[in-house]
C-alpha cells in the first residue's frame, strides 16, 4: 500500500528511472534527478528534508518546506511539497501544497490519496486551512482538490485558487 515517507535513499532506482520517462517534472530540484550518482542523491534527498528547518539555506523568497514522497516499497510514485507559510507570489500561485505524481502512475488515485494523507502534516505544522492552486485546464488536480474538501475562492489568471481544511472541522477559507 502506498503511503507518505520523507525524501529516502532506499528509492533512488525508481526515482531515478522516473526522472528519466518522458513528462517527468521539470521542476527546479527534480529536473536532474535521472542524473544524480550516489552521493548526489544522498546529498539532495538530506537537502530535501533540511528544507523544512527554518534557518535552512534556500534561495531568496521562498520559505521553508516539508517535502514528502509517496511511495509503494521501494517504488518512487509522487511527492508532495508542504509549504510553511505563503508569501504574496504563493497566494499567486503554489500555495501551500504542491504535488506531482509521475506519469506511468497518473490515473490510480494515488494524488488524491497522497493529499489526503498530506492535509493532517499541514494541519500539525499550524495550518488550518491550506490555499491549493492549479491550471484552469488542469480538470484531474481540480477533482483532486475538491475530492479533498477544496472551495474555490477564485480564479487568478490562468490559476484556480483553492482553500481546503486540513482538519476534521472545516475552517473558513482566508480572505485575500
């Protein structure tokens, strides 16, 4: 059964081989991670897990984070990004969750899921109610978030923007 671990080593073979299958993310952090030798990827799975220290280094605006990975043994099948707070480019768009599942896993429930299990992480690090964002044409992550608890708070450009409760009692949805 798949659950949420912290960034591990033991999975490196089939991150690896998924990072390497066309539509992998090219997300800044996971682009390269098809070419990471041993120590590289020991040193961004420690890197990955310190981002969610406060004083931790990371690049000029973005806040700490806790990065999860849902995986199925040592099988590798999507990650999801928590972060702290939000700045005003997240309330844009990111919000506090972000998530991507690799494609020869896509279509299994394994995102909806994956966020389920995610929203009680969220709710222990103080958030009440997380702002989940996603493509207008993005109608899987949309079923995803609603399927959670989402209310749509608006649209945003080319960005819906979702508040869902990450715990048992529905919260208010933040105003902008």
């Amino acid at each position: 059964m798949a659950h949420l671990v912290n960034p591990r080593t033991a999975v490196a073979a089939s991150l690896r081989a998924a990072a390497a299958e066309p539509g992998w993310e090219v997300r800044p952090g996971y682009a390269g991670a098809a070419n990471l030798d041993d120590d590289a990827f020991t040193a961004w799975v420690e890197a990955l897990i310190d981002d969610a220290r406060e004083g931790s280094s990371r690049r000029e605006g973005f806040v700490p984070s806790t990065n999860l990975w849902w995986v199925e043994g040592d099988r590798y099948l999507s990650r999801v990004q928590i972060r702290h707070r939000l700045t005003a480019h997240l309330r844009e768009a990111g919000g506090h969750v972000g998530y991507y599942v690799v494609p020869r896993a896509r279509r299994r429930g394994h995102a909806g899921a994956m966020l389920a299990a995610a929203l009680p992480v969220a709710a222990a690090l103080g958030i009440e109610c997380a702002l989940l964002t996603c493509d207008v044409g993005n109608t899987a992550s949309r079923r995803v978030i609603e399927a959670n608890g989402g209310l749509l708070q608006d649209q945003w450009g080319v960005m819906l923007r979702y508040w869902v409760p990450t715990g048992p009692t529905p919260a208010s949805p933040p105003q902008p």
